[in-house]
C-alpha cells in the first residue's frame, strides 16, 4: 500500500467519478484507475462499485475512507511540523574546529549562532584536521571549519576566504626596522615555528621550502599561543595568520606583510560528500564566513 494510492482512494471517494479524482490530482484516469486496482488487489476487496455514471464505496471502502483520511491527515502535519521546526531553527548541530582557527572566530560565532538560532543545540570539538575528518567521516561532526588542501574523496569543502600570514616581531626587541620586508630576509633572523602537527605550520614550512628559505628555528611548538608569546619576548620572528593580528589587543608585536611573496592560507567548511547539508548547517557556515576578522 503507497501513500499515493490513498490519496487517488479518497478522491474517487469524494468526487464520485474516476475521471474528477484523476483531474484534481493531475493524473491521467487510467493511471489513477491502475493504481485504485492495485490497491484493492492488495487489500483483497473491491473498493468501489462501478455503476454506469458513477461509482459508491462498498463496505471495504467505507471502512477505509476514515482510516486513509486520517493517514494522509497525519502526514501533512508531520510535513507541516517539521517544516515549522527547521523555519525555527530547531535540531542540534556538531561542529569542529582547528586549534589555530577556533580562537580567533569561535567564541563569535557561538555568540551569534546561539542569538540567530535560539532553538538550535550546537556542539563544539577543536582538535586537529586529521582527528576533524575522521568524525565527519564517521558522522559524528556535520561541519570542520579547517584550512584547505583536504585530500579525500568522500570530503566536500566549501572555500569561505583567503588568509593571508604576516611577520610577527617582538616591539620591544625588534629585530626588523622597516615596516615591510623581503621574504629571502626570513633567514636572517630567529624564527619561532609551529609543529608541521597543525596544517598552519605544514603550510608555512611549505611555503618556506618553496622559497627555498633556511630558517634558523630556535623553537618549535605545539601551540599558536607559544609562538606569540615566544614573539612577544623577543625570541625571534614568526608568521602568524592575519586573525592573530587582529585580535592581539597587547601592543606588544609588530605584524608586517611580506615583499617578494605572499605566505596565506585558504580557511573552507568541510563536510562529508555523501550527506545533505541541513539548513542549520548551512546557517552556521554563513556566520563563520561573516564573522571571522580579515
């Protein structure tokens, strides 16, 4: 038994004409009267009595009309209700972060997701790229918000900006006095690096190969706030995202651009390839697109 065959049952039932029913539900008659057949095959009794210019339910279609408009009842307000919970942002939402992304957008995001969607649940993982699509993978995160390349085939990334990565040098012991410099003078000063652990640092090691730099790294660390911090005290340079800069309110480093190349990195929503993108997904999306500081 198919919805669709008691929907074709009720209006025979209320038109009284085969050829009526098949008009209101944009049917041609014989399929609809293929369908009715159909039906009453499966249920082992004849539904209606065909009589020369009209039709009347027998005592097996009687017995149905209740129970099918009931059904169908139900089903639109399942649709209706469902439609009314996702207009009201209604459901929960999992979501990850990488380490040197999450600090500089999430508590904003959080912020405004929450006033937007006051009926949503959202849960919030940080850890790194490798851990983040593994969970997509396994279903237990509906978005990453990482940096990009992401290679695998079941992965679906959505490019939200271009981050560009800037010289960070300690004011206080400056090792730089102008207010740009050329990328091959990396090398003629301490550098402060992030473990190749984190995308960032893989990228800027990357970047560095490219340049074919050799710097004269005199720490490396595991965390984005070591390396400021490492900054900071005059230990030596390093290259930071451009969110760092923003939202370091200490006016204690120094954030310059690079002359002969530019060092950044492409900030993308991944999402597994095979699942639909649910309304609060796409939602979330759209205000980390909006809210991150470039």
């Amino acid at each position: 038994m198919e919805i669709h065959q008691l929907t074709y049952f009720v209006a025979v039932a209320e038109t009284g004409s085969f050829s009526r029913a098949a008009e209101r539900c944009n049917i041609a008659q014989p399929s609809l009267s293929q369908q009715i057949l159909k039906l009453e095959q499966e249920l082992g009794a004849p539904l209606f009595d065909r009589l020369p210019r009209k039709v009347v339910l027998t005592d097996a279609g009687r017995m149905l009309l209740p129970r099918a408009i009931s059904i169908l009842g139900d089903l639109q307000d399942i649709k209706h209700t469902l439609n009314q919970n996702m207009d009201a942002g209604h459901g929960s939402l999992h979501v990850g972060f990488i380490p040197t992304i999450a600090p500089f957008v999430l508590p904003r995001v959080i912020k405004r997701f929450s006033q937007e969607l006051p009926n949503a649940r959202l849960s919030v993982q940080e850890d790194l790229t490798e851990t983040l699509v593994r969970n997509l993978l396994d279903g237990k995160l509906d978005v990453g918000i990482t940096s990009m390349p992401i290679h695998h085939r079941l992965i679906r990334t959505e490019e939200l900006l271009t981050e560009p990565l800037l010289v960070a040098s300690s004011r206080k012991n400056d090792f730089i006095t102008r207010t740009s410099i050329h990328v091959k003078e990396l090398n003629d000063f301490p550098f402060i690096a992030l473990s190749e652990m984190h995308c960032l640092g893989e990228q800027v090691q990357s970047f560095c190969h490219r340049q074919d730099l050799e710097l004269k790294i005199v720490c490396d660390t595991s965390q984005l706030t070591t390396v400021k911090n490492c900054v900071e005290l005059g230990l030596g340079v390093s290259l930071v995202p451009r969110a760092l800069a923003v939202s370091d309110t200490s006016k204690q480093i120094t954030y310059r651009t690079l002359s002969g190349a530019t060092p950044q990195r492409k900030i993308a929503a991944a999402t597994h390839a095979e699942r639909s993108q649910s309304f609060l997904a796409k939602k979330f999306i759209e205000i980390v697109r909006e809210e991150y500081p470039v």
